[in-house]
C-alpha cells in the first residue's frame, strides 16, 4: 500500500494484529532492515525470540498505519522518538517528524501488536483477551475509583480490570487524562484494545499476504464494545480505499 491515503485526514486510523501476520506481509519483507539504526540498536538488547519479533512487528505495523494516514510508503513512514526529559533520541513518546500535529503510538503484548495514527494526541494499548493485570491492591492505587469497586465487585472481575488496565494504558501513551476512548474486543485475535484520541476512529486489521492492500477493513467480529460519548467509530465496507 502506497500513495493512498485513508479515511480521512481529520480521522484516527488503528490497527490491530498478530506479531505473524505483520511480519508476513510482502512490503515488509525487509524486516528488521526497514528499521532505523537507533531500533536496531535497541533489538540487540532483547534476548527473548518471541520478545524481539514482537518488537520488531510493532515497529513494522506502525509504518503501516503511517503509509495509510498519509500516503507515503513504509519505508518513509518511520516515526521518531525523543525523550523530553533527557533530550535524547531512541526512547519517549513517538511522533511523526514534520508532522506536529500528528499523534502515532504502537503496543505490543505476547504475539499481539496494535498501532495507531491521527489527528493530535493518540494512544493504543493491545492486550490479550486471558490475561488479567495484576493484583487488586496494586490496581487500587493505580485505576480511578469507582470503576474499580465496580470491576471487583463483579463475580468474574479479571475481564474488567483488564479493560480498566487496557484503558489506563493508551491514555497514558497519548500524554492526556480527557481523551476520549474507544475499545474493542477483537475475537479472531483474542485481542482487547482501546484507542485514546480526539477525533472518530476507523479500525483496520492486516490483511492477508496474498491481498494488495496492507490493511483492511475490521470485520463484524472486531466491532468496538464500548464507546464514551460523542464518540465516532467508522469501519468502512471491504474494499474501500
């Protein structure tokens, strides 16, 4: 996919998939070789395989995501990284040189990956669907309150505070406490996701290795489960472009 944009300039574009399908598409056959030197010098301090492609597929998804927002191809679409607090490059929030007003953000969790793209702020966090957060003692300090009291006083309360975490997380990556969100349970993917962002969001999924188009549309399984209000989530009929 190159040279054409997607939904519109003025709408968030998130994507979810499997560490696999990422790295089987055709236009990232490069791999590890489409990364920057700072990624790169970053890889070789991960040891575990499945840890590494993981990485290595988040950063790959993320030009995706880029290519279909604005149009260039993968292998222009790197974001950068600075942290504001030492000056240094290669850690701290991403972003898109050239592009203030564009928020990009990526996640990844055991063979899930999850990026997304849009206008200002923006923050993704990916999860699979079994796993649960942590402790209640530990989440008490860190979830607002009274989700929390409502999560746990559910007979089950592992899939809330999962959601609660998964919510916590993009927000966090946006930099903003009052964005609002959109999440979505992916079923195909055992994936939970949310998007924190200003503006409506349409989700995308890769698509398969014989599809010219790098991503697609998310089908009926992949319909957000939970909106805030005034809210927009766009999921365009498959074959649009």
């Amino acid at each position: 996919m190159t040279g054409t944009p997607g939904p519109g300039r003025d709408t968030t574009v998130a994507v979810v998939a499997t560490t696999r399908e990422v790295l089987a598409r055709p236009e990232l056959h490069e791999g590890e070789g489409l990364l920057t030197p700072w990624e790169r010098r970053r890889l070789a301090g991960i040891r575990l395989p499945s840890r590494r492609d993981d990485v290595v597929a988040s950063r790959l998804l993320v030009r995706l995501c880029v290519a279909r927002f604005t149009g260039l191809p993968p292998a222009e679409s790197a974001p950068a990284q600075l942290c504001p607090d030492c000056g240094r490059h290669g850690h701290g929030r991403p972003y898109l040189p050239g592009r203030p007003g564009v928020g990009v953000s990526l996640s990844h969790a055991d063979g899930l990956v999850a990026a997304a793209v849009g206008p200002g702020p923006v923050g993704i966090d990916v999860e699979p669907s079994t796993r649960r957060p942590g402790p209640p003692r530990v989440l008490r300090r860190l979830l607002p309150a009274t989700e929390f009291a409502e999560a746990v006083a559910q007979p089950d309360p592992g899939p809330a505070l999962l959601r609660l975490w998964v919510r916590r997380e993009a927000r966090l990556k946006a930099g903003r406490g009052d964005l609002r969100l959109v999440e979505w349970t992916d079923r195909d993917r055992a994936a939970v996701a949310t998007v924190a962002g200003t503006t409506a969001t349409t989700i995308f999924t890769v698509a398969t290795a014989a599809s010219p188009e790098a991503l697609s549309p998310a089908g009926a399984d992949s319909v957000p489960a939970r909106e805030d209000a005034d809210r927009e989530v766009t999921r365009p009929r498959l074959g649009h472009q």
